[in-house]
C-alpha cells in the first residue's frame, strides 16, 4: 500500500459549511488515501452527507478548501471534476425515460465516445455489477431496487472515474440484499481499488465495508479508526456507537477486513 | 340540417372564416409558447419569481375578453391592424396554462435524478435538454392544449373588434336573430376545439416517458 503522505486523493483543510446561523460542518481536516474506502458515520444531520458533497461542489465550503487529487477543487472546471468522480445516492436516481444502457452509457456519450465503445462498456458494467446483459433495454421501472442500485453503481463507475462517493447507497434495501450488495462491493473493490468515501449511519455497514472509518458528530470529526480499533475504541461517542449496535460488531470488523 | 345548408350556400366565406379562425388560434398558441415555456422552465429553477410571473399571469386571465380588446385598441401599431390586435389577446389569455404547466411539470421531476444528474457532471442545458423537458413534456403539451381549447373559444369574441374567424357568423346570426347562422359559426368553432384537443391530446400520449 502507498503511504498515505504521499499524495492523498482527496484531502480536507479547515473546511467549514454553514446555512445562515447553523455551523453544519467546523474545521474539519481529513485525508482520503488512494484505493481505500473511507465511511463517514454518524447519525442524521452530523454534517456526512455534506462532507461527500463537498468534494464534488454540489456544496461550497464556506471556509477551507477541498483537495482533489492534490488541487484544489474550485480551481478545476466543475463539470470536469464531477465527470471524473462517480456519485451514487440513495434514491439512485436513474433517469425514468432512459433505458438501462443509455442511464448507464450517458456520460460516455456527452463525453463523446463512439457508440460501440459505449455499448460495450455498458455491457462490461453490467457483468462487473452482476446484472444479465438482457436487462440493457429496460427501463428503471421495470427492475427491483437491488438491480437499479447496482445500475447506478454501473452508471457511475461508467467513465471510469478514480473516486466514488456513495451516500448511504444500500440504505432503503431490504436486509437479504443490502448484504448481497455489501459483499459484491467487497469484491468490486477488491479488483478496482477506486478511492471511495462512503456515507452510512450503520456500523455494520461501516465495520464491513471501510478501510477506515472517521466518525461525525454535529458537524465535527470525532475521530477516524480502522474498523479494528474501532470497535475496542475509548473514545466515548465509538464506545456509544458499539453499544448501540450491540453484540456480534466485533465479528464484522473482522469480516470487512478479510 | 338548416345549418348545414347554410354552410353549402356560404361555402366560399366559411373556409374564409375557418381559415382566419385557424390563422389567429395557430399564431396566438405559437407565440404564447415562445413566451411561456421559457417563462415557466425560469420560474422552476428560480422559485422567487414563481408568483409574481404566475400571479400576473392570472390576473391577464381574469380580464374579461371583450375589455382586453378595448385596452388595446389605442396600442399603436396593434390598433391599426384588428388581427394583431386578437392576437396578442389570445396570447395573453394562453400564456397562463402553458406557464403553469411548464413549471408543474419541471418541478416534478424526480429530484433525485437532477441531482444524480449534476453529481455526474451534466451541465444545466444537458440536465435541461436531456432530462427536465423530455420529463415535463407531456405536462407541457397538456398545458398547450388547454391553451388551444380555450383560444379557440375566445377567438369568436375577435370577430366584435373585425379580425374576422368563425365568430363572424355567430355576431351576425345575434344581430339577425337567426339561429342557423349563430349555429353556422358556433357547431364548427366547437369542433375545431374538439379537434385539437383530440390532436394535441394524441400527441401528449405519444411523448409521455414510460
């Protein structure tokens, strides 16, 4: 593994967001390594999903700056930065009067790739998420929430951008497939090694699914742990977190670290 | 039966009438879009202006037909010609539907999809062009339609100020208190509406999203 010094794929400094009088986000400085997963956990309204969004201005700080691959991020073209960063949310958001391949095959296309490179990496993307090729020619009403998930896993992951952000992505699943999708992210990411930062208010999710794991608190950063440390962690809002989730945690931590 | 022959014995003036009726609706509906749909996809993405653009839009509305008329008369160079004049005067009356149906329907598109859409790094024409219009679009025409049924209606009133359409038979037939005439102008404006309601509506069908 590179050290993590060396050129951080996303970094932090003394970033603060506030609407009006409310501080969502103070000072906060965080490093994102290359190819790990980061999770940001925390309860509702702890200031995680504006953190995701800050790196790919959907939301301006409104103190510090945010580093994306070492500059920047109001200094590169908005609309590039975004096209080289995969987002995936909880609703997905698929386009309704897209089919399948053309949700998934959009941004190579306004990129300007010719319609068979398009097609075939719809294809490949498909298979990389674990969908028949079949489903192609549907459209999103058509298919369960697990399938669209993983489609808009695919749409992201489309033009091959080096960092995903995933906002609580396998948050409305239902249990059977939120652990399909958990395990085949595991796997994903074993053989892609995107830089993602990945926002979920569930430690089981988090002990699983992160490299590391940076626990929010009312718009500040409590501290950030690998799932090990977490889970035997003193820090006082972690020990609250195990708590809440009760026995059998520790048995995660060591899953997601296999 | 008395109507219709009529309508034989004019024949050469009811093509002349259906025709100028057909020239005001097309141009009126024409330039309310031009006008309304960009007015009501602005509104969508700038809820401050909503009720000011709509409010107005409503108030245009509530002037009775006849009085719009007269407001105009002395407008310079619509005054001199009574079409232009009937014109702008359907115009006004149909930009209300189509203004607020283009902002119902932007509106209503599933947010998540706009900001998945901007996550990925479309720009707002993109978003506009490639998601916004092609969801709204059967919202839209609904609002056309409505627009053009209403237009076609009024545009009898047109014929009080000399512009001319169907409404001239219906004037006439009052004056001389002769129901076939009145029925000469009002059974086919009622038809037309008819018409485009069915037109328009077949075409909102086939450009709804699935």
């Amino acid at each position: 593994m590179q050290p993590q010094i060396a050129a951080p794929a996303i970094e932090f400094r003394d970033v603060s967001y506030r609407v009006g009088t409310t501080q969502v986000l103070a000072g906060l400085n965080l490093r994102v390594a290359r190819g790990e997963t980061l999770v940001l956990l925390g309860r509702s309204g702890s200031g995680k999903t504006t953190t995701l969004k800050l790196v790919n201005r959907l939301v301006l700080p409104t103190a510090g700056e945010i580093l994306v691959n070492g500059a920047s991020n109001e200094r590169t073209d908005v609309i590039r930065l975004r096209r080289g960063i995969g987002y995936v949310i909880q609703e997905v958001g698929l386009f309704p009067h897209f089919t399948v391949a053309r949700n998934i095959g959009l941004v190579p296309k306004i990129e300007g790739w010719c319609a068979d490179r398009t097609l075939s990496r719809v294809e490949e993307l498909l298979q990389l998420v674990g969908l028949p090729a079949e489903i192609a020619s549907r459209y999103p009403h058509q298919l369960s929430g697990g399938q669209r998930q993983r489609v808009g896993v695919a749409r992201a992951l489309a033009a091959n951008p080096e960092i995903l952000l995933m906002d609580e992505p396998f948050g409305a699943l239902d249990p059977l497939t939120r652990d399909d999708l958990q395990r085949e992210f595991l796997l994903l990411q074993q053989r892609l090694n995107k830089t993602v930062v990945f926002v979920t208010h569930d430690l089981r999710e988090a002990l699983r699914l992160g490299s590391r794991i940076a626990l929010m608190e009312a718009g500040k950063l409590v501290t950030v742990l690998s799932p090990q440390e977490f889970v035997k962690s003193t820090d006082p809002w972690a020990a609250a977190y195990v708590r809440a989730f009760g026995d059998g945690v520790e048995s995660a931590a060591n899953r997601g670290a296999s | 039966m008395n109507v219709l022959q009529f309508i034989v014995q004019n024949r050469a003036q009811f093509f002349d009438l259906t025709g100028e009726h057909l020239w005001l609706v097309g141009w009126s509906t024409l330039l309310a879009m031009v006008v309304g749909i960009p007015l009501g996809i602005l509104i969508a993405h700038r809820p401050r202006l909503s009720n000011p653009v709509l409010g107005s839009a409503n108030i245009v509305q509530a002037i009775p037909g006849l009085a719009l008329f007269g407001f105009l008369l002395p407008v310079p160079w619509l005054g001199a010609r009574s079409d232009r004049m009937a014109i702008l005067a359907l115009t006004l009356y149909a930009l209300l539907p189509i203004i607020r149906n283009t902002y119902t329907g932007i509106r209503g598109v599933d947010p998540a999809a706009l900001e998945a859409g901007r996550g990925m790094g479309l720009t707002d024409l993109q978003l506009l062009f490639q998601v916004e219009l092609p969801l709204a679009v059967s919202v839209i025409l609904s609002g056309v339609r409505i627009a053009i049924v209403i237009s076609v209606g009024l545009a009898t009133i047109a014929a009080a100020i000399g512009a001319g359409g169907l409404g001239e038979f219906i004037f006439r037939g009052l004056a001389m208190v002769d129901n076939r005439v009145i029925l000469a102008g009002a059974i086919p404006a009622a038809i037309l509406a008819l018409l485009a309601d069915f037109g328009v509506g077949w075409l909102e069908r086939r450009l709804r999203p699935r």
